[in-house]
C-alpha cells in the first residue's frame, strides 16, 4: 500500500499549471477608493436596463421553470428566442453559463491534453485559463491592425497540427480590431481547407457605433464549406451577472457538448434563463442597444482623445468595449503602471494578454475599456494617467 | 500540411468517451401524458415556497450585484450565509454553479487523466459522467445496507492507487443508505492513513424524518486528520432551477478550484446567488425544511407500502429522496420497465446507477423517488407498479 505523506495533498497537472487570470486579480486595486478602473470589460452599470431586468425578473417568478430542473441545453423557449436574435435554427442553440463556459466545452469537445489551439498573439487571458486547465497548448499567430495574418495562419497551422482555431473576430479583445469580410472569406477557406475548426468567440458583435460588424464566421461557414463553434452572450449587452451565454454548432458536435455541459454543470440556471428570456419577450432590447450605441461611442471618443493628448498612440476602433493603445515612448511600462495606480487609475497592461509567455513588443501596450466610465470620469481618468507619463518619463 | 476530409471534426477522447447521462435521458418518457415519475431526484413543485422565493427574487432585482460581475468563488456576503448554516469559514466555501460542478472541479483538481478514483458500487450516473469527461477511471467499491464496506475500501485502495475517494454519505443516491458516525471515523483513519482525498456529495442532509444524520465528513475530518472536500447544494432543500451549489475546501486548495471555476464559468449566476442570499435572510428557510421533511416522510411511508404490497423488498430510509427495491423475483427486469411505462409509471433502472459497467446483480435492483409526486399520485403510481409487476411475472 502507498502512503503519501497525511498533509500532501496531490494536484492535478491542470490545476497546477493553472495561471491565476491577471485581469480578475487586477479587481482588489478597481475597488480602491477613488479608483478610476478602465481595466476590465465590464459594462457600464448605468448602461444595464434595470427598470426592463426588475420586471423581466418579476415574469421570471412566476414561471415553474425558473426553479426546477429544466434541459441540459436550455430551455426551449430560450433557444428559439436567441436562435431568432441571429436568424438561426433552435437545435444549434445550447444555452451556456456565460460564454465562457462556451470556450471551456468547446476545447474540452475538441482537443485532448497535449493538442495545439491557434490563437491570436494578443489573447483574452480566460482563454489561456481554459487552455491550461485542458492541458492544450496556445500556438500564437500574428495580428496586424486589421486582426489575424493569414499567411501567419497558414504558416502556424503547417507548423503546429493545431485542431482548431479560437478567435474574436469582432471587436476583438483586447485589440478592439475587426476582420474585414474578405479576410474572413479566406481564412474560413484557408481553415476548410486544412480541417482546422474555427471557435468564434463572438461577445461584443452587437455594441457596433455607425454601421454592423461583417457577417459572422458562423453565418459565413456553409459557403465556405469551413466547420465553426460560435460562442454569444448576454453579458456585454444585457447583464453580466446573469451568467448566461450560447453557443452555436452543427448537429454533429451539439449532442457531444451537450453532454459534456451536462457533466459540468447539468444546465445553466433556470432562474437567469428565464429572466433572460422575458427580457426578450418584453420588445425592450432593441431600444436598450440603440441607447448602449451611442453611449459607448461617446465614451470612445472622450477616451481616445484623453489618451491621445496623454502621448499614447490609439487607433480609434467602430465597437466593442477597448482602445489597444501603445505607451508612450520612453516610458518604462511597469514603473508606468505602479504611477497610474497612485494617482487612481487603472488599466490592463499588455503583458496580461500575452498569448506567447514569451513577452516582449506586447508589454509597450495596454487595454483601455471605455464602457464601464462616464465621460467625465474617463477625462479625470486620462488627465491622471497624462500625469502619471509625466512622472514616468 | 495535414489535410482532413472538410466535414470530419476530430473529438476529443473525452466527448467521445462521455455517457449520455441514462437518469435524463428517462425526461421525453417521463413528459408522456399521464405519466407518474418517480426516476428523477426532482424536489416536488409543491414543496417549493414560491411565495419566499417571489420576494427573494423581488429583494435580489435591487441589489447590483446580482446584474454585475462579482468574484469568482462566489458573493462574500453570500459566501457568510452558507458558511453559517454548517458553523464553518466563509474562507471555505466557494459557490457553485449547483453541487454537480462541484463535481467536476473537485475531479479537475485532483486528478489527471489516467487516474483512477474509488466510487461506490451503486453510483449517481452524473459522477461517472464527470470521471468519463476527465479521463478518470471509476473504481467500485462494494456497499451494504450500512454504506460502503471498509474491508473493500481498503482493499480497493491497495488495488487501485486510487488519489480519491467519491461518496454520498447521508442519504445515498441511489441506495438512501447512511453511513453510522463509527463507520464514517474509521473511512476518515483509513483515508488519512492512506493519502486518500475524500469527497463528499452531501445534497441531501437537510431532508431528514426523524433525527439529524451524524456528523458530515467534512466536520469529522480534522480530528481524524483526513482530507475531505464537501459539495453541498441548495437543489435539493430550496429549488434546483437555481443552480446554486457551495464547495467546502481547506485553504491549500481552494485558490486551484477557484482558478479552475474561473476558467469553467467565471463566476455563478449573480441573479441567482442574490436570490438565495436574499432568501436565505428572509428567516424563511428553517420554517420550510420542518414543512419538507414531514411531507417527504408522509411521501416516503406511502411509496414504501405500496411497493413492498407490490412484492417488492424495500429497505425503509431515514431521509434524502430515494427508495432502492429489490425487484419481485422471478421477473425480467428489462420487460418489467417496458411495461410499467405501458402502464404510465416511470422509475430509474438500477442498471442506470452501474459503477462497474459490467451489469450483473444491480439490474435486480431500481431506484424510486418519494419527493416528487403527492401520496395519492404515489399509491397510483404503485398499483400501476403492481399491475406490470403481474404482466411481467
């Protein structure tokens, strides 16, 4: 018989390797009094309908299944509604808790431990999570300012075996950069082609400023004979704190996830579904997102412009939450960074999006979100970090 | 390059390998016109306070924290609530999305793929479903009307090198069995002895008839220095459309499982986790359970007595949801199933709870849950039991 040691406790490899996100620890220094936070994506709590949600909850009461077990995919009714947001079919649909639940059954449906995901070089940092905790290792692929290199792509998928690709296409996180159509049309070809699945992670595709996004991966799939998860969610355009997301896939993988969602967590809650779904039912969500529109694009330009006179360099973006800006030159980026949080603001360096570990260029940018602040906080946010160059330089 | 035929998408080993779950499979038959149910662990509709859980639903609509993001091991205020029902640390608890993720993150925490993890003979198919998803092999251990059998256990332990053990201590799924306090201590010793993690599955505790059970594993592990982790969960006692469960966990591990929930879900539903504190403080909670426990006793003496008249040998429970009967002899058990559903009644086959896979005696056996239905569906549910019973002799 072995006997370890009373107070070892032994670990799994995933839980080992696992980094902490640096974006979620950043949340002890946001609740600093005083603290202007333009660090994390969260949107803007005067931006969230709560006269719509109170009585989208009050509908939910009352509905039984806000309370009993319910189908491990969603509820029906849920999914037909969402299927219609996106003019899709209610068997593609499988309701999530949030859409990073989505990123976790995807990988956990498509690789083993020791496979290769594609990703791009800067990375939302709770996709690298997933990827440790699967034991699937990140291959980073080159952006440019118009999102992912194809002949970077294509090099990356030669080189690396990878089974799938994850990316944002639309308004990506954290560079705010969208994928034209054409580009879209040939890395669906280039990845159907070579059988890479694409996971579009696909969160922020409704909070455009003047004109819609491109069309999806996941509508531009079939034409291209390419195969695509889409990931959507409700957190950045009606609450976060639902939790609740979806996922579309083709009706040789939903059955699969679904039960590897049932094994996770049997089916996201019936109380968040429902309140979801009333809100829905109740025709306000439409007019909630002509109001988060304008909204978020005044916040984007009063942002850009304070950073723009503070010496970064930021391409404006057309949606999403984030400015990628690049320090201003000369700077030190972490004493940068230390001086911010003395003076009460705060953003997400670079680093934290580095999908190589390797770091490097990566570290002389950050992410900037323009969503969670009113204007006038994000000009006081911009006239401190202005100071904080000063005393940086 | 490698190129793949376009409409192959490779699986992972893990989809590939995961059980439909065969308890919810039992759903489109149990939704049959007519049907009385007594497969699935549902609470009954009417032994949820839906008049508590309106006003719940009502104080949470006002609290921000129920429509933004929060930590990831759950709300703090939350966090003390739960902790205070079993005297613990809120430090300990971390939130759940319901006890079946909890599951899945103890399982994620532990092990690797490869490994294996004893299980009791007679298994919630949910679990295996987990161990499948992780690669993680299930060990059965051999069980008498007491719970788990130590002879067995330590012999499995010698056998397997198992780094866990998983178990339902009070109140078993399927079997109800409780596991006496001398029982549980001498598991304890020989786990500790042994470097064997314990978890324990403990959504049941609060439903019982007569006497509070013994003392959780978790309470009795720090004298008999053992490690355990604890899944609790608010399915059972308050609603499970919630989906709302808590971890208990000693502080070396509670950071990994709080960065793996992170990279599953990132946080529990805010929605949901406001609606149980808000219940939680309503004073509502303890009035209720006295209400549930003399109703689910009423269920559970009906059901029993019209099994055992229906030539069934039933061991009496002391509390949970569950009664496992030995089926009248001489009857094929798969024709018995086929015609009770003719007959409009439903129960779990015991096959459904098979750890091993390989069949034998546990087919003898069903599994029938006394909370769901009212006395009268119940004494209908077993003369229609009786009737196939004759049909099938």
């Amino acid at each position: 018989m072995t006997y370890l040691a009373p107070h070892t406790t032994p670990l799994s490899r995933a839980a080992m390797a696992l980094p902490e996100n640096p974006l979620r620890a950043l949340y002890p220094l946001a609740a600093r009094d005083g603290m202007i936070s333009l660090a994390n994506g969260h949107p803007s709590p005067d931006a969230c309908d709560h006269v719509g949600l109170r009585d989208a909850l009050d509908a939910a009461a009352a509905d039984p299944m806000a309370w009993r077990y319910g189908p491990t995919a969603g509820d029906p009714r849920l999914r037909r509604a969402l299927a219609h947001l996106s003019g899709d079919q209610p068997d593609s649909v499988i309701v999530t808790s949030g859409a990073q639940q989505g990123i976790d059954l995807a990988i956990r449906t498509l690789c083993d431990p020791g496979d290769t995901v594609l990703v791009p070089e800067a990375l939302y940092p709770a996709t690298l999570s997933v990827l440790a905790a699967c034991g699937v290792t990140a291959h980073p692929v080159r952006e440019d300012a118009g999102g992912l290199c194809l002949n970077a792509l294509e090099q990356a998928i030669q080189d690396s075996k990878a089974r799938a690709l994850y990316l944002t296409p639309t308004f990506g996180n954290p560079t705010g950069s969208v994928l034209s159509e054409d580009r879209r049309g040939a890395l669906l070809a280039l990845c159907a082609r070579t059988g890479v699945l694409v996971i579009e992670d696909d969160p922020y595709r409704d909070l455009w400023f003047d004109a819609p996004p491109p069309p999806s991966l996941w509508e531009m799939a079939g034409a291209c004979g390419a195969r695509v998860i889409a990931l959507r969610s409700c957190s950045k355009s009606i609450a976060p704190g639902l939790r609740i997301g979806w996922m579309l896939a083709t009706s040789d993988l939903t059955p699969h996830i679904t039960a590897l969602k049932q094994a996770s967590d049997l089916q996201s809650s019936g109380t968040a579904q429902m309140t979801v779904l009333a809100y829905l039912s109740s025709g306000r969500f439409d007019d909630w997102l002509v109001k988060a529109r304008a909204l978020y694009r005044a916040r984007h330009d009063a942002l850009r412009e304070g950073l723009v006179e503070a010496g970064f360099d930021v391409p404006a973006v057309t949606g999403g939450m984030f400015l990628w800006a690049r320090l201003p030159k000369h700077i030190d980026t972490a004493r940068l960074f230390e001086t911010a949080v003395a003076q009460g603001v705060l953003y997400a360096p670079g680093a934290a999006f580095d999908a190589s570990g390797q770091g490097g260029e990566i570290a002389l940018y950050a992410r900037f979100c323009f969503a969670s602040n009113d204007v006038k906080s994000l000009k006081q946010a911009t006239d401190r970090l202005a100071q904080a160059a000063r005393l940086s330089a």
